[in-house]
C-alpha cells in the first residue's frame, strides 16, 4: 500500500503526518522546548537506590529524577547465578552510563536501561551483547539465515559487540550493510570517549530530531515520496538521506505551495477529529474512546447503522469497520499502555474469530509493539501497546481549569445547594452583620428564580441579611461566602 510523509516545519514545533491512500494514519509531533528524550545517552548519576522496590533514581540533568529498575540493568543475571539485589550493584552517588529507553509520562520521570543501544537505518547496535538477532518483521528461515550470514561475514573475526538486522535490510546490499556498521561503531567509540571526562548528569549522545528519525525508521519500500515544506530543513534532510539513506533522497521534494501543507491533505482536520471522544463510522456507527492514565476503553455502538438482512448481520459490519477504525485510532492518538475494546456482543464464534483476524491484520501496520488477547468471557479485547512516548492528547492539551479533567460540571442547582450547607457551617461558627455570596451569573440566577424560597428560608433561619453578587470571572463551579 503507497503512503506519503508530510514534514511540517516552524521555528517551534516538527510536525509529521503518514498518509496511505490519501487516509491520515500516523501524526508525531516533536517541539523545540520539550524534545524527546528516547535514546539519549547519559553519564547519569545516582541519587538514590529503594532495595524494596529494587529500582534507583538517577540524575541525568533533567527537573525529575529518571526511574531505573534492577531489570534494566545490564549484566544483574549472569550465566546460572541468581540475579543480584539493586543494592549490591549500585550505590548513591555512583557515576553510571544510561541510556533513556521511555520518555517522562505524565507524573512518572524517564525510564532507564544500561543496556546501550544504538539505532541506524538497517542495524541497531549493541555494544555489550555479542549476537546478532533479527526483527520479528522478516519472515522466511532461508531468509533470515541468509542476512545473519552477510552481516558475520562483513565482521572481523575480533569484532566486539552485537547487532539487530532490521526490517529495512532485507533489500540492503553488501555495502550499505557495511556503511551502516561502521557508522555505529564509530558513534559508539565517540561516546565512549565522552564518557571518560564527562560530568556528572551530562548528556554524552542525543538521539536525531524528528524529521532525521523518520527518514531512518519511518521510510519504507512502499513510501512514494517525502514532502517538506521547510526549504532549511528540507536541504538538512537531503545532506543526512544523501550520507545515510541514499535510496530514499530521491523521493524527497520541497512542498513550496502556497496553501499550508497539512490543510492541503486534510491532516490538520484528522488531528481535530483524534482530539474527540467520538469517532464516527462510515456505516452510522460510532466509538467512544476514553483515555485514562494507564488505560483505554474504547466502546462499539451500531449508533445509526440498522443494517439490511438481520440483526446479527448488522452487528458483524459495524464490529468489522470498527476493527478497522480502532487500529487506526490507536496509531494516530499513539494510545498506549492497558488497551480494552468493547466490541457489541456477538453470537456466533465464527463472528468472533472474523473480527478478532480483521482487528489483528489492522493491527499488522503499526510500528509499535503490542500483544492481543483473544475475546474474555465478558466479550471484551484486551491488548497492550507498547508506551514510549506520550499521547496525541498529551502533547497538545492539559486538563480543563475548570472541571480539572472531569469532563464535567456541577450543576447550577448542586452548586447553590452547596452554597446553603456552606452559609450553615459559617453562621455557627462566626457571628457576622451580613452575609454576601459571590458566585457565577448562574448561580445567582438559580438563586434569584428556582431557589429564592430556600434562601430566603436559610436568611430567616440564621437571623441574619444574605446578598448576592455575580463574579464574572467565576466558573460556574467557583463560590466565595463573604462576612460583613
């Protein structure tokens, strides 16, 4: 399937979009005052070692300590020993190399391993492991024997570290595979040699920006054409595709038009639509998808769709589309973490399977690790994808002030009646001449109309005058109770 990327540039923000069929599936979006910290490497150190939960807390210069769990630590097992505690392998105040494997999510700071790895467009290096392992992506025995040869063959006899052969290699020659070793070799030897006079909490490696990551993990057989509508970046892109990746400079083109590039395909409009909780279907129906802090329930619902033959028949289609649209979702909000969809029940178990194997070959497009779980006996999906990064929601949006995140408001009614007990609790403790409520338009109407006799009754209960005055400022939520 032919797919476009789309590289919007400005002085703050790169924006990435991958169209495939004209259909936006993936939208990554990187700024200049909060770039990622994925693939990093840090001459951290450490603050401090918590033996009850066998993790420690690592300075690497950031406004939050980075998290690193004794499985993250390299070499903690050893041939048949048995795994040594986090206190006898670290200790406060001790220098170690890290490299950033999740980035800061929500309140929890960057995740760690000392395992190193370093990334280039057909390779991944590592540097303290000694095998060579190949991406799950390429199929075939007779295959993935054959690029484990090439690439032995191209190693010295005293080569020191391993390598993992990625998808992108299948078609790479003799050549690019060397290029490729070589390039990591010497990224690794370089940080290395930073490594040894660097200070403490000091970055020693930073991982490509975003346009530079998407040529060399993005970029596939089936990519047409990179369009970029920066002239700067688009020539820095170039220069990398031209040393790197030399194949894929030739599909790069400098999109000078003079509409925006992402309105030109309507990304900017797909974005809009990943922000809301409802997504609707072609056939009528619609998802609800909610996003929690470590889980997402996405709901199935037939909504408008009646279907033609029977009822079944029209639950399959909308669970079938759905299948499609929730793989989708899940790409272009990048949703991670506890996954559940409720897909509306169905009766047959051959209905179940047909879902299930449309759900899982949708699924097969992402880039992401994930595992999927058959239907539980409650008829729901549960899956995991794999959290590196954080949501589309995250990046662009914050809690609402006003309802903090709730997604709703107390009403006008609840809020006066909350005033009432307020006024109470006041009276008995202070003595005052006067009361005054300060509160939102609404709620002074409400208590101007529907709950004047109920204030009027708290008023004569108390012995005392209460007024009212509207705060413009104030959400509909928001009171004060003033005393005179």
């Amino acid at each position: 399937m032919s797919e476009e990327i789309l590289i919007n540039v400005t002085p703050q923000e790169t924006r990435i979009a991958v169209v495939q069929q004209g259909v936006v599936q993936e939208v990554r979006i990187e700024r200049e005052s909060a770039r990622g910290y994925v693939g990093n490497v840090y001459m951290g150190r450490v603050v401090r070692v918590l033996p009850g939960m066998q993790s420690a807390f690592i300075d690497i210069g950031g406004s939050r300590a980075a998290f690193l769990h004794v499985a993250d630590i390299w070499g903690h097992r050893q041939g048949g020993e048995d795994a040594k505690p986090i206190e006898r392998l670290l200790a406060e105040g001790q220098n170690l190399l890290v490299q950033v494997v999740k980035d800061p999510l929500g309140t929890k700071g960057a995740r760690l391993s000392t395992q190193i790895s370093i990334a280039g467009r057909l390779l991944v290096y590592l540097p303290q492991e000694s095998h060579i392992g190949i991406s799950q992506r390429i199929e075939g025995e007779e295959e993935r024997l054959h690029l484990r040869e090439k690439l032995q063959h191209l190693l010295p006899a005293d080569a020191s570290g391993g390598f993992i052969i990625r998808t992108m290699a299948e078609a790479a020659n003799e050549g690019e595979l060397q290029a490729d070793v070589d390039y990591l070799r010497k990224l690794w030897n370089d940080i290395q040699e930073k490594s040894r006079s660097a200070a403490p909490a000091s970055l020693l490696y930073q991982e490509l920006n975003l346009s530079l990551r998407v040529l060399r993990d993005v970029v596939n057989d089936e990519t047409t054409r990179i369009l970029v509508d920066s002239r700067e970046t688009f020539q820095k892109v170039r220069v990398f595709a031209t040393e790197f990746t030399p194949k894929v400079a030739e599909r790069l083109e400098h999109y000078a038009g003079e509409r925006p590039l992402f309105d030109l395909h309507g990304v900017e409009e797909e974005i809009e639509k990943a922000l809301a909780r409802r997504v609707d279907l072609k056939s009528g129906g619609y998802l609800i998808i909610d996003q929690t802090e470590a889980l997402t329930t996405i709901d199935v619902n037939t909504g408008g769709f009646v279907g033609g033959r029977s009822f079944d028949d029209t639950i399959f289609k909308t669970n079938l589309e759905a299948s499609q649209v929730v793989a989708r979702q899940l790409r272009l909000r990048n949703l991670g973490g506890i996954i559940i969809i409720d897909f509306i029940d169905m009766d047959t178990e051959e209905h179940r399977n047909a879902v299930l194997n449309e759900f899982r070959k949708a699924l097969a497009r992402d880039r992401t690790h994930m595992t999927v779980n058959g239907f539980t006996q409650l008829g729901l999906v549960e899956m995991t994808r794999k959290r590196t990064r954080e949501s589309l929601a995250h990046v662009l949006c914050e809690p609402c002030p006003v309802c903090a995140g709730r997604g709703q408001l107390r009403t006008a009614q609840t809020v006066c009646y909350q005033i009432l007990r307020e006024l109470m609790r006041e009276a008995r403790q202070f003595q005052s001449r006067e009361y005054r409520i300060l509160a939102s338009q609404q709620v002074i109407d409400m208590f101007l109309e529907e709950e004047s006799q109920s204030l009027a009754m708290l008023s004569d209960f108390i012995g005392k005058p209460v007024s009212l005055h509207v705060e413009s400022q104030y959400n509909q939520e928001q009171f004060d109770i003033v005393l005179m």
